[in-house]
C-alpha cells in the first residue's frame, strides 16, 4: 500500500492543474495546496497527512529511485534515511557557490547543535512513529523545517542513516542563495537560542 502527496506552496505555473489531473487517474494521489511560497510549511503539511508506517520527502526536482529502494529496504534500528550530498562516494554537481554554501551550513549545525549528520537538507525517509513524535515541536518553516526535525529526532537518540546522493544540477535553483543564506543564519540562531530555554525547562523539571 502507498499513498502519493503532492504539497505545493505558491507555485505559480501549472503545478495544481498538472497535479489535479494525475488525481483524477489515480486514487492514491492527495493534493495539499498553500498560497504561501513556504517549503516548511508545505513539508509539515505533506508528513502530518501522510498514513503510511514510513514517509519519502522528494523536493519536486531532486527524485531518486534508489533511494526509494534503500528506504524501502530501511532496518528497524533506524528512525530516519537521508541522502547526504557530502559523503565520500557522493556525486555533488552543483554550482561551487551552492556546495560552499551547504558547507558552511553543515559546519554551522555542528558547532550549534552538535550533530553528526553531514547534510539534512534534500531527500529523506523518516518512520511515521517518529514524525508523529517530533514534528509538533519543530518551530522552524521555510529553510530549516527539516533539519530541526532530523536534530531533534537525533537528540532524543534516533538513529539516522545517511548514504551519498548523486545531483546534477540541471535549472538554476528557485531560491536566490544570497537572500536564502542570510534567511537560513537568522533561522539557525533563533533555533538554537529556542533549543537553550527548552534545556532550561527540562532541568527545572
């Protein structure tokens, strides 16, 4: 049994047209549309919709069927399967200025958070158990919603898998990445500051 949901947020060619007549064919497909251009928000609404024991995110331009293979086939010791762009094997064919960026993000999230993941952002399975566990906590939309999601499911001691991911870079990215990098820091920061208080609270319990 799968089910298909296409979570689109402020798009503005032929993305629901297109979408509404895959539906009409095939039953397992659910549409989620938001006016607002927010990939946050649109994955947090595709993850709580999802039914099924495990859920694939695909950002629209980035698909992998070996990926769903290696998920499909995930051991029950994981909470989470990601395809890391900066493993030794991965294949990363993107701009030089969008892989520095990645870098220094990744850096970034190791000296706040102390992660051991070496990329959060792409695509990735997590177990439905886990999403329903931690998704209502994440705070982050737009850039970071799932890099929260994987920290948190890593600090409360989730095991996630990583394997390198092959891209090609095909179209210019949607998102300007000098207007995206300043957005992603601020985003950062405030997580981490919200990630004190809430160490705060549990040590006043």
């Amino acid at each position: 049994n799968f089910e298909i949901i296409f979570s689109e947020n402020g798009s503005t060619d032929n993305t629901i047209k297109i979408a509404e007549e895959l539906a009409k064919k095939y039953p397992e497909i659910k549409i989620i549309s938001n006016p607002d251009p927010n990939y946050g928000s649109a994955l947090k609404a595709g993850f709580e919709l999802a039914t099924n024991d495990l859920v694939i995110s695909f950002d629209i331009d980035y698909y992998s069927e070996s990926f769903l293979h290696e998920a499909l086939m995930l051991d029950n010791e994981y909470s989470s399967l990601t395809a890391s762009k900066r493993l030794g094997t991965s294949e990363d064919g993107r701009r030089f200025i969008r892989k520095l960026a990645t870098n220094f993000f990744v850096i970034l999230l190791k000296i706040l958070f102390g992660t051991k993941l070496s990329d959060t952002h792409g695509i990735k399975a997590v177990k439905k158990s886990y999403i329903e566990k931690y998704v209502p906590q994440v705070v982050s939309t737009q850039d970071i919603f799932d890099t929260e999601l994987l920290i948190r499911i890593e600090k409360n001691g989730g095991k996630i898998k990583e394997i390198p991911a092959k891209v090609s870079e095909i179209r210019p990215s949607v998102s300007l990445i000098y207007k995206r990098i300043p957005r992603t820091i601020k985003s950062v920061i405030k997580l981490r500051i919200i990630f004190y208080k809430e160490s705060l609270k549990t040590k006043s319990l």
